[in-house]
C-alpha cells in the first residue's frame, strides 16, 4: 500500500510539474502573453509615431504565416545545428518563465540556487542566435553573431551584478522563494538605493537582452540585413520570433520578482501584477522610440564603463547596509 500511495504521489507531482512548466505559468500561458505584449509594444511604437498600428492578433497572424512557409536550410550551413538552434533559446525560456513564475504564484517551491538558474535559462536565447547564424555561415550572419558575441559579454556583467545585489540583502540566499520571502517581511528592494540602482541597470541590460533599440546592433536590418536570422525562414524563424515575444514576458518577470517581491494574483494583487508589468512594458517602448542605435563598440563601452560601475556601486552599498 505504501508504494503505491508513493507511486500515486509522484505521479500527480509530476503531472502538476507538467503544467506549471507546459502550460501555466509556462509555455502556454508566457508565449499568447508575449505575443500580445508584442502587440501592444508596436501599438505603442506607431501611436508614438502617428499611425494607427496593427490589429490585436497581428502577432497571431504573423506566427501563422510563418508556420504556413517552407523552412529552407542553406547549402553551407551546418544543418544539425542550424535546426536546432531555435530549439535550445525556445527551451530555456519556458524553463525560466515555469520557474520564475511558478515560485511567484506559490505553485512550487523551487530548487536550491534557482536563481542562479534561472540567469543562465534566460541567456539561452541570445545562445541561441549565436548558434544559428553561426550555422548558417552567412557572411552577414557572422557578423550579426559577432556583435551579438560582444553585447552578450558586456552585458552580462552589470546584469550579473545587479542581480547579486537582492542576494546579498537577503542574507546570500539564491532561492528565488527566500528572495520573495525577504522582501515580503521587510519591505521591496526597489526602495533602497543599492536596490534602484540594480533596478535602473537591469533595466537597461533587460533592452540589450531583448534586442532592442539602441541595443540592436546585432540584427540591423538597414546594416546587416537581420544578421543572425538572414538566412532562417518559415517555422525556424517563428521559433526565434516567439522566444523573443515569450523572452519579454519572462526578463520583466524575473525583474519584478528580484526587485519588486514578485505577483500576488489575489485580489488587488492581480491588478498591481499587470500595472507593474505595464510599466516595465512603457519603459521599454520609450527607451527603444527616443534613442539612436549605437554602433557595437560604443554599446560595449557603455556596458563595461558606467552601467558597471553602477552596478559595482550598487554591489557596494548592499555590502555597506549588511
């Protein structure tokens, strides 16, 4: 009887694993909210440049036609890899999004270093497109991929710091629930000053992560013709589009969670979610229509000069309030 009241147990955990992972908060749930999150940010985008925008199912429709296409692998390009490469960024961003998420509405508990987790699940998809146009051999892929190799490096860094900073006020916990639990008995790391000033360089490093404007080198359309993705078509290209959308559900998630205490999806609770969420999703549309692209050297410098040392300065004074 025993063994199977364990088999029973396990059984069940596995299939609400499954779900948290498959279908909410994981992919079912982060991929038709990126896909109107990126509807909302192009709606934003053309009411700020006087247009009307598309439709609220364009992302839909996009995705559609995309499916509906051939998808073509070039001659030269290293096939095993260049196939599988949309799969290895789509992956790691359901991980991160079941994890983040299902620690955040108190579906699971998580793991052990989670956190630490979940920073290398969300540098999968930039991986990722490192690993595609590398693939394709194209020559403007190469060049894609190689500025994308140089933003990665630059960038990871005063994110990684940043990210230390709610740790080390949390008494060096790397559980994503110990970090929820923390701000939940004393108050949002956001308003202390080495928390806003993580906060302020995550932000800018989240714009750089998600390929946006002025962090956009990588797959300049009017320099590079796309870059990475020249040479991806029909459904590959559609994975990397959907990472993409999912991509910006999960890096504001994992912002607000680090920072803000998480979502509380009971009562009032719902409403602050989506308001914090809307927020972020402004701030991310205003940064990417009222800056110029730079070019990759001046995006690395800024990276490795001041948004480092401000995240080192915000290091600092978490050390300096223990």
């Amino acid at each position: 009887m025993k063994v199977q009241r364990y088999t029973h147990e396990t059984g069940r955990n596995e299939m609400r694993t499954l779900f948290i992972y498959l279908v909410f908060p994981g992919f079912a749930f982060t991929a038709l909210a990126g896909m109107m999150a990126s509807w909302l940010e192009r709606k934003i985008t053309a009411r700020l440049q006087w247009r009307v925008g598309p439709p609220w199912y364009q992302s839909f429709a996009d995705m559609a036609k995309l499916c509906a296409k051939v998808a073509l692998v070039p001659a030269a390009a290293s096939r095993i890899a260049f196939l599988c490469a949309p799969a290895i960024g789509l992956a790691g961003v359901i991980v991160a999004s079941g994890l983040l998420g299902g620690v955040d509405l108190g579906l699971s508990r998580g793991c052990p270093g989670d956190l630490a987790l979940a920073v290398c699940l969300l540098l999968t998809p930039p991986l990722s497109l490192i690993i595609g146009g590398a693939a394709s051999r194209h020559q403007l892929a190469l060049l894609g991929v190689r500025r994308e190799m140089r933003l990665t490096l630059a960038r990871e860094c005063p994110f990684i710091l940043a990210s230390a900073v709610p740790v080390l006020k949390a008494g060096m916990t790397l559980r994503v629930a110990g970090l929820l639990a923390h701000q939940q008995a004393h108050g949002s790391f956001l308003w202390s000053p080495s928390g806003a000033l993580a906060f302020a360089v995550s932000v800018v490093c989240m714009q750089a992560k998600l390929g946006y404007v002025p962090f956009d080198a990588s797959e300049a359309d009017t320099e590079i013709n796309s870059g990475p993705l020249i040479e991806y078509s029909g459904p590959l290209l559609a994975l990397f589009r959907l990472t993409r959308m999912m991509v910006l559900i999960a890096l504001p998630v994992y912002l607000l969670t680090l920072f803000v205490g998480g979502a509380v999806f009971r009562g009032w609770g719902i409403g602050a979610a989506v308001l914090e969420y809307g927020v972020l999703l402004l701030l991310i549309t205003l940064i990417k229509n009222t800056n110029p692209r730079l070019r990759i050297d001046q995006a690395q410098r800024f990276f490795l000069g001041p948004v480092t040392a401000v995240a080192a300065a915000a290091v600092l004074l978490a050390l300096a309030g223990r």
